[in-house]
C-alpha cells in the first residue's frame, strides 16, 4: 500500500468505448490510474461492477483514510438532483437509469455525478489553460459538439443540470438536421461529423475521414481548406453569442479537430470580429485547451475537493 499523508480523491471517466479511473491528489498530480475498454455489450450492470472494483483497486493502492470522495465524469444530459442520466446516445440502457445512487450504494460513499463536458471544462480550470479565471466557456470538438460553462470557479448546470449544451446552438437557421430535434445545431457544422458529411458532399472520397480532410488540407486541397472555412465560421458564429452573452475573459476549444486549428481558426476569428462588439472592445481570449483527452478525468477528480471547500 502507497502510504498518503494528504487528501487524494478519485475521478472516473465513463465513456462509451473506455472507462479511466485516476486518484489524485490536491495538486492534481495522479498517484495512480486504471483505464480498461466499456464493455457495452455486456450490459449496465458488467459496466458499472467494472467502475465500482476500479474505484475499489485505487482505494486499496493508496489507502481510503485520506480520501476526499469519488466523483464520476458520464456523457449525456444528467438531472443532477437525481444523479440520473437521460438522452445518452453512445451509452445504450444508461438512459433515466440512476448511476449517481447505484455506484454510490455498491461502494457504501457518496458519489458526485457530471456531464463529461462539464467535467472536462472544470478540469481545464483546476489544471490547464484556464487555471489563471474563474469564468470560462469550453467547446469540445469530437464527434458532436459538447461544452461546459464555468462561473466563479463553479459549473453552470441551470435547474435540472442540462446547462452549456453548446454543440445545440442554433448557427444556421434553416441548416442541417440534428438528432436533438432541431436543424443547424453548432455540431452540425462544426463537428468531425460535419467534417465528414461536407467531405462526402465535395467528392473528396469514399468515407473520407475528418483526419484525411485534415491532411488533405495541409496538402492545400482547395475543397479540403472551405470545409474549414465553413466550419471555423460556425464556430464563430456561436462563440460570437456566447460572448455577448457571458462577457468572459477565455473561451477555450478542445478536442480531436483541434488540430485543424490553423485551418478553421482565421474565419472563425474573423466571424467573431464580425459579429461581437464586445470581442472588439475587450481581452477576450480564444485558445485551445491544453488537456487533451484528460481534461474529463481531472475534472471528475476535482468535483470532491470542490464540494468539500463549498462546505
């Protein structure tokens, strides 16, 4: 057993392809961490046995004495009274299913739910780029478009916890359909999705992936670079009413097309000048995350010590 004289706590990301568990302690230095494949197809229950025995592996590492609490980073919109997810697409039979009150009951310890968004932006305020402001927005670009909204060094849920679902932002009136019900929602047109449909639309090939338009743009293939475009202009679009709305120094993008930031960056900058008088006439900054597909973990890790300063 690793001997800990300070608080440590455990943060777990649930994803629909992996599921990462890390304690960490106050510093956000990981002591030690646990990643294994989701087995969906093995149902809800082999998924959740396999968080609760990885919680359990890290508590018997490190030593349960100095631990703060367990907090747990899951895709999909949450009712945060209820810890319950609902509308979760890539977690089949995870839907109005009490994930907060079942883990917590398994383990016998409370147990913090949060949108994996959510998560990730609250990480990126404890440990990356936006450790220097206590507001900031995160869009997260992968597949569709996630987001989280930080307010005084605190997540914004709104009344049921479904706040700062960004990728839903309206960009383009009468754009494309989106699952949520709505057409030319921001992951739509902002998305590795969207990347891939525009490509399909262009003829750049069959199935063509959002990394191959990438390394077809760094190519200079004019279709490749206004695909881009088109997508940068989305981004700033919404990212132009997000600034009018909130006032906020930071504003940060992460995610698996940020790579693609030299590409989709200029027309997105030049479509929040554009649209946001309150980014010409202030500090407004728009970075990229420094994270990475991290940012979730630390995050979830963070929520015991943030609840228990709150006390």
């Amino acid at each position: 057993m690793m001997p800990s004289m300070n608080r440590y706590s455990i943060g777990v990301e649930l994803g629909g392809t992996n599921s990462r568990a890390a304690a960490m302690d106050e510093n956000g230095r990981i002591l030690e961490s646990i990643s294994i494949a989701t087995d969906l197809a093995a149902g809800r229950d082999q998924v959740i046995g396999d968080i609760v025995r990885n919680i359990l592996e890290l508590k018997a590492q490190i030593g349960e004495g100095s631990l703060a609490g367990v907090g747990i980073g899951v895709p999909g919109f949450i009712r945060m009274k209820e810890g319950m997810i609902v509308g979760s697409h890539n977690m089949p039979g995870f839907d109005n299913y009490p994930v907060r009150d079942d883990i917590s009951a398994r383990l016998g310890s409370p147990v913090i739910l949060e949108n994996d968004a959510n998560a990730a932006a609250l990480g990126e305020k404890w440990m990356g780029a936006g450790k220097d402001v206590d507001d900031l927005v995160l869009l997260t670009l992968g597949t569709g478009i996630g987001g989280g909204v930080i307010i005084g060094g605190q997540v914004l849920h709104g009344f049921v916890g479904m706040a700062g679902e960004l990728g839903h932002i309206t960009v383009v009136p009468n754009g494309n359909p989106c699952g949520c019900g709505n057409v030319g929602c921001l992951e739509k047109h902002a998305s590795a999705t969207a990347i891939e449909s525009m490509a399909n639309l262009l003829a750049l090939g069959d199935h063509v992936t959002a990394r191959e338009v990438y390394e077809l743009a760094k190519g200079g293939e004019h279709r490749a670079l206004r695909i881009f475009e088109r997508m940068g202009e989305a981004l700033g679009t919404a990212l132009a009413s997000l600034i009018n709305i909130f006032n906020f120094p930071l504003y940060l993008l992460s995610g698996g097309v940020l790579p693609a930031w030299e590409f989709f960056a200029p027309s997105m900058i030049q479509e929040i000048q554009r649209r946001s008088f309150t980014f010409r006439h202030t500090e407004t900054r728009i970075e990229p995350a420094t994270l990475g597909n991290a940012a979730g973990l630390y995050g979830a890790a963070y929520l015991p010590f943030l609840a228990t300063a709150k006390r």
